[in-house]
C-alpha cells in the first residue's frame, strides 16, 4: 500500500494596491488558488482600510469582512467540492472607496 504524504498548508498572500492616479485598485494575484486546510491573506498598500464580502454561497461561515489596518486571513474550510468564490474588495482613504472583484479558486480534495 502506498503512503499518502500529508500536504502541507500554504498561505496565500493577496496584495490590494491603488494605482499612483488613484483611479483603480488591483489584486495580485486576480485569481488565487488553494485548498482546504490553507490561509489567504489580503494585505492592503499604505495601510489603507478595506473590505471583503466573499459570494454568497461560499463555503466560509463568514462573508463580511472589514480591517483598519494589516492584514486579514482566513482558513479555508475543509470540504471535498471544488469551489469558485467571486468577491468584492472595497478600499477607502477616507474620502472615496475603489472597488475590485476578484475571485478565489479553491481546489476540492477530490473523493
């Protein structure tokens, strides 16, 4: 019989930025992917405040998100179905708020 190697968790850092004209915010990367049992970090530029709302119907309990500063990280839930989150980024300065949708890829454990 064939030893299954335990897979290790990776963290997965999203990087939001806002362009030098202040007209748009990205997301590297656009698409990111994990699996359950890994973290995703959303770290946002020049510690602006921003915002995550995960779709609804994602597989995390919670889809509302907000973080002053920092960063925010969240666990992906175990599960064996493979599922695609859009999710809307917000961020603010305090006097205009950018939005982006990017979205999540995460891979089922098959099974």
């Amino acid at each position: 019989m064939k030893d299954k190697k335990k897979r290790k968790s990776v963290d997965v850092t999203v990087k939001i930025t806002l362009d030098d004209g202040k007209t748009t915010i990205s997301c590297n990367p656009v698409c990111a992917y994990v699996s359950p049992g890994d973290t995703i970090s959303w770290q946002c530029a020049k510690g602006l405040v921003f915002a995550i709302h995960l779709g609804y119907g994602s597989p995390f309990d919670k889809i509302h998100h907000h973080q002053e500063k920092g960063k925010l990280k969240l666990s992906i839930p175990p599960g064996k179905l493979h599922y695609r989150v859009k999710y809307t980024v917000a961020v603010s300065n305090g006097y205009k708020v950018w939005i982006e949708d990017p979205e999540i890829i995460i891979r089922g454990t098959g099974g």
